[in-house]
C-alpha cells in the first residue's frame, strides 16, 4: 500500500513541476518565432524601403512609410497575422490559439545625407503583446495576478549606417 501511495505523490509531484517547465519552453519557443520574424520583417523592410536616388550615397535614405507598409505586411506573413482596419499599428492573429492582438510601434532616427537632407537613417520597432499561456496551471495562476505583467516586449533597433 505504501507503494501505490508513493507513486500517486510521485505522480502528482513530477506534474506539478513539469507543467510550468512546459510553459517556460512554450514561451521560449514563442519568444523565438517573435524574434525571428521582427529580425527578418525588418531586414527584408530596410533592403526594399530605401529611395532609389540615394541608394548611391553611402548613407541610404530610406522611405519611412513604405518601410513601415513593408515591415507590417512581413511580420504578419511571418506570424500568420492580419492588420487591423481601425489600427494601423494593431495586428491580430488569423487563429485564435495562437497569439494574442500585438501592437508595432515605430520610432525613426533622423539624420542628414551628404548634401544636408533630412533622412531616415534608423528606426527602433518595439512589438508588444500579452503571452498566451497554453497549460491551465498557470492560466490560473496569472487570472490572480495584474494581466500587465504577463506582456511581452521586444524592440529592434534597425539602423543604417555604414563600416569602412
């Protein structure tokens, strides 16, 4: 009888500890997608948005609302997303499960070019959202808990300047 008794409590005390490393994992696997996708949206934003008459000069202008268009549009390829119509700046995921609504917030650098333009030469993205939690544990947890402190905030600082 002892037995049955030890493994009940062994049972109950690996699930206990197992469910919110699962989580953790689950986070850190969503935390790398983010990631990814911001990394590569504005790479593929920054190659595509800059203005052709200085792509010559060694500092590349760049067009802020065409880079803005470009990185929305490949984050949401990326993620699975769709742009709000009410909200430039608010994207939601095609399926429920997944994510919650993220917010894009752009901040660009300015800077002059060799003849003493105004020019973009940089732009921080910050992406915001609430996590998802998956296991019911820790949705519960989190239900006690201020629903700000369970968001996640990634920023990219994209900037364009040139090594020699």
């Amino acid at each position: 009888m002892k037995i049955i008794a030890y493994l009940f409590l062994g049972i109950i005390l690996v699930s206990v500890i197992l469910a919110p490393t699962t989580e953790l994992l689950c986070l850190f696997g969503d935390l790398c997608k983010i990631n990814a996708a911001l990394i590569s949206s504005s790479r593929a934003a920054v190659l595509s948005a800059t203005d052709d008459h200085h792509i010559q000069d060694a500092e590349a202008a760049i067009d802020e609302t065409k880079f803005e268009e470009l990185f929305k549009e490949s984050f949401c390829n990326g993620l699975s997303l769709k742009l709000d119509s009410g909200n430039p700046n608010h994207l939601i995921p095609d399926r429920i499960d997944t994510f919650n609504d993220f917010t894009i917030k752009f901040s660009p650098e300015s800077g002059t070019d060799s003849n003493g333009d105004p020019i973009i030469i940089g732009c921080i993205i910050e992406v915001k959202t609430n996590y998802k939690f998956k296991t019911e544990l820790m949705k519960k947890f989190v239900e006690q808990l201020d629903s700000k402190k369970t968001s996640i905030r990634l920023s990219r600082n994209q900037t364009l300047k040139l090594d020699f």
